[in-house]
C-alpha cells in the first residue's frame, strides 16, 4: 500500500537566481538640449477658434451619430441614406 510510505519530493527552484534583465548593446545617445545648441524654442501658434460659419446643421445617422454638414449636398446625401 501506498498510504504511508510515499513522500512527497522536495521543492527544487528552476533557477538557482533570478534571470538578469536585458542590456543595450549599444550606448543610447544623450537626449538634444535646445539651450546648449543655441536651437530657439517654437513659437506657440495662435489659438484656432470655431466662428460657427461653416457648419449649417447636424445629420443624425446610424445609432444617435451626429455628423456636421457643411453644404446643401451633404444634407441632400444624409437625408438619402438615412431612408435607404
């Protein structure tokens, strides 16, 4: 009978020590510093605003999707495939 004569084996680690993470073969290359190349900063460019001029409407499509429509055309194109 097996009941009291088997034991169970010792924990044994796959790895006596942890694996080493990966190092770059290569030397990475210092980051570019504006101020130390004499490089001027990019200026901020201006602020786009909306003026609300080119849009006249909204169409809604398929499941509550809203799309902007800027000419009579595209109103006339939603308009047919909502219906199609």
């Amino acid at each position: 009978m097996l009941a009291g004569k088997y034991k169970i084996p010792g924990f044994k680690p796959v790895y006596a020590d942890p694996p080493k993470p990966h190092v770059r073969s290569t030397p990475r290359p210092p980051s570019l510093n504006p101020s130390q190349t004499g490089a001027p900063h990019a200026a901020k460019p201006p602020t786009k605003t909306y003026t609300g001029t080119d849009c006249i409407g909204i169409a809604t499509m398929h499941k509550s999707n809203l799309v902007p429509i800027f000419n009579a055309t595209a109103a006339i194109d939603a308009a047919h495939m909502r219906r199609s």
